[in-house]
C-alpha cells in the first residue's frame, strides 16, 4: 500500500521528509565497468565497439554495418502501420511547432559610453542522440531529443540506438527520419557513449549527447560531460497529482498508474484537500492494477513509493508540490489558473482534468525529456537551448575605451594582472597623443 499522509498529523513533518529523501536510483555501482568500456574504445576504436556489442546485444556488426543504409531505413519505415505513422506525423508537427517557439534572437545595443554590446546564438555543430533500444524502445523519446535539434538547426544529427538480436523498432527509425537524423547506429549502453563523445574510425565524434539510458548509459553520460556536452542524468520517472474532489477518482488514478508502470522505481503522489477523494482514487488504483500489462511493475511502484498526502487547503497543496519539485505535475483543480502561480519548481505542469500527463509524452508539444529528483528546483526539461550557444560581443569605440578603460586599468592593477592593464593603457595612450 501507498504512504498516506495528513498535514494534520503530529509526526507529518518527519514522514514527508523521509518520502522527499526515499532512495529511489539503482544502487549498483557500475562506474568501474563503464570507465574501462570508455577507456577501450578510446583505445581501440571501431573493434571495440563491435566486440561489445556482440557480448552486449549479441550482435554481430562490421565497420561497414555499424549504421543503417539509406535502404535498411526504407525498408523498415515502409513496415510502419499507417495509423501509426500518421500519429508519428501528427506528434512530430506539434512538436516542431512548439519548440520553434523557444528559438532565441540575437540582441544588439550601444549604451551610454558609446559601446556596442549584445550576443548571438549558434547551434552546436553536431549532437548525438540515444535511443534505448530493442522493440521496447520508444519513438517519442526519439521525436523529443532530435526535434529540438532540428529546430535549432544543428548540421549534424546521429543517433544511437541498440538492436539486441538484431531487433529493430521501425516506428524509432521513422521517427529519426521525420527529424532530420542523417546517421543511425545499432549500438547502444557505454561503448555507444563513448563513440559518439570519442569518436572512432566510421563513427566521426558529436558536441552534444542528449538522450535517456540504463544505469550503464547514465555513467557513461557523467564520465564524457566535459569532453562533451550532455542533457541531463534522468532518474525514474515521476507524478505528483493535486486534486479536488471534483475529479473522476479513475481517472486521476490511471495518471498515477500513466508513471507507476514505466519503472519499479517510478513515484506517483497524490495531494488532495479531501480525505474521502484520496482514498476513492487509492481505491481506483488498486482496482486498475489487475488490469494492466504491466501490473507488476505498477503495482511495486505504487506499493513503495506511492503516496496519498491530504493537506488543509491547496495552498498548502502548492507549497508541499514545490518542496517534492516533480517532473511531472497535473493540477486537476476546479480553477487551476488560479493555483499556477503559486507553483516554481515543476518539470512540466498540465492544468485541468482534460490535461492528463500523458498527452504531454506524445503530443501536446511540449518535451518530455525533464528534470526529476527534485531537480527541477534548479533545472529545466530539454529544449531547442540545448542545442544552441550564446556568444558574447563587443565593440568599442575610441570615445567608449576612453569613458570605461580607466576602470578596467584599476581593475587589472588592483588583480596585479600587469599585461591587461598595459593593454588598455597603451590605447588610451595613443588617445591621449590624439588630443
């Protein structure tokens, strides 16, 4: 059974606090064994990769087959259902048409010294998407990371996807397809990480790896930030649920169930200000389990770490939602405008009844790659600003060196930093002659 919890309780304090610190990451520590698949690739480039993926994925690859033909991907795409690829299409356009609204514009200004200053974007040169892989993979997962990438118009897309036994998800394959992915690679875990920060002989290295993984891919991601950029390290998935009792208790109850059945370690909470609907929706979920595919895994994500917390009020209700920090937050109040504003830290917020979470994994728009473990409290979900570069710059005129160069020639003296301060002094110098 779930934790329930009342803000009425005495001990309410302690036992949210315990629930906001439930370790919910696998704790194996596989940091040893992705070092040394890093360390070889490095090392040995192209036969690395193969070797492991055929102990891996029990694939055998040669250089030449590392990536897709034009024709492989064809022949895959043209196996695809028409509905589904009409609901691939219809995801990707809405999809694109949202994130073209982030694009930033480049600024430009003079101030009062007389100094032109501003920025301008560029997008990276090439990103590298991973895709986990194997039929049980997932199409949108690739649509959220490469879309943005396109719309940034970043040159150089490749994805990496793994195919153990050689099984292929032609709905991935259209998806890379529909977003403009030039290269695909049937690799995948550590050693497809490391090929695309590293590079290897038929694989040319990214700038930029975005995507979702294993413990394994999550590693990998840590030890090649630096030498590449990346998204973010995602944990299991998360739903924090704030309802009222003019909800459907069986519909807020499968948006529980919408996360629980992604992951053993998945959370699902429920805040509600009324004890009898919380435990109407706690009574619908034990309902929907037996029904469910993937009942077990729902079912042990609920059992641990699910949650049921009645609070006074919403007020209250926002301000314990800020303090858990969810990926996912559905507000499923009568006026949810109203308790907007009242939340700061969400991955993604869906207002209303008619808003479930998972329109957000598919097509609503906007991305479903998000902050989790309370990292929204100082992160954001993938955007096109992932993929692009702010670079700064200056102008000075001979009137603006002269009007803020004695500041900067203090400033380098007081640093003892002599050669800036010279390099300022030795225009102003000849400024001066000038006069």
């Amino acid at each position: 059974m779930p934790v329930f919890l009342s803000t009425t309780e005495a001990d309410f304090e302690a036992r949210f606090a315990a629930l906001l610190s439930m370790k919910r990451e696998e704790s194996a520590d596989v940091d040893d064994t992705v070092r040394a698949i890093i360390d070889d690739v490095r090392a040995r480039g192209d036969a690395a990769v193969i070797e492991l993926t055929a102990k891996f994925d029990r694939l055998e690859l040669t250089p030449e087959t590392l990536a897709f033909s034009d024709d492989e991907i064809e022949a895959e795409c043209a196996r695809v259902p028409p509905e589904e690829r009409q609901a691939l299409e219809i995801a990707a356009d809405r999809i694109r048409s949202y994130h073209a609204h982030q694009f930033p514009e480049d600024e430009q200004w003079s101030d009062a010294a007389g100094a032109t200053l501003g920025w301008r974007w560029t997008p990276v040169a090439a990103a590298g998407l991973y895709v986990p892989g194997g039929l049980a993979s997932y199409p949108s997962s690739m649509l959220m990371n490469a879309v943005p990438a396109q719309v940034a118009g970043v040159p150089r897309l490749a994805m990496c996807a793994p195919t153990p036994d050689g099984q292929v998800n032609p709905l991935v394959l259209l998806a890379a397809k529909l977003s403009g992915v030039g290269e695909v690679y049937r690799i995948g875990g550590a050693q497809a990480i490391a090929a695309m920060a590293y590079g290897t002989e038929s694989i040319p290295g990214v700038d930029k790896i975005t995507g979702p993984g294993n413990a394994f891919v999550a590693a990998a991601k840590r030890r090649v930030f630096g030498r590449v950029g990346i998204d973010m390290i995602a944990g299991p998935s998360e739903i924090l649920v704030i309802a009222d009792k003019h909800n459907e208790p069986d519909w807020v109850a499968l948006d529980l169930l919408s996360q629980a059945e992604h992951d053993e370690s998945a959370q699902s909470i429920l805040i509600t200000d009324d004890a009898a609907f919380g435990q109407a929706v706690a009574d619908a979920v034990e309902a929907r389990l037996p029904t469910l595919a993937r009942r077990a895994i729902a079912g042990a994500s609920w059992r641990d770490f699910g949650a049921v917390i009645v609070v006074r009020d919403l007020a209250e209700a926002a301000a314990l939602s800020d303090r858990v920090a969810p990926e996912h937050l559905e507000i499923c109040t009568e006026d949810p405008e109203a308790l907007l504003p009242e939340i700061t830290h969400a991955g993604a917020i869906f207002l209303g009844q008619w808003t479930p979470e998972a329109i957000g994994d598919y097509v609503g728009g906007p991305n479903h790659v998000l902050p989790t473990a309370r990292s929204a409290r100082f992160s954001s979900g993938l955007s096109v600003l992932d993929f692009v570069k702010r670079t700064t710059v200056a102008q000075m005129t001979p009137q603006a060196l002269r009007a803020i160069g004695p500041a900067a020639e203090t400033l380098a003296q007081s640093e003892s930093l002599q050669a800036h301060g010279l390099s300022v002094r030795a225009r102003l110098d000849r400024l001066n002659e000038g006069v």
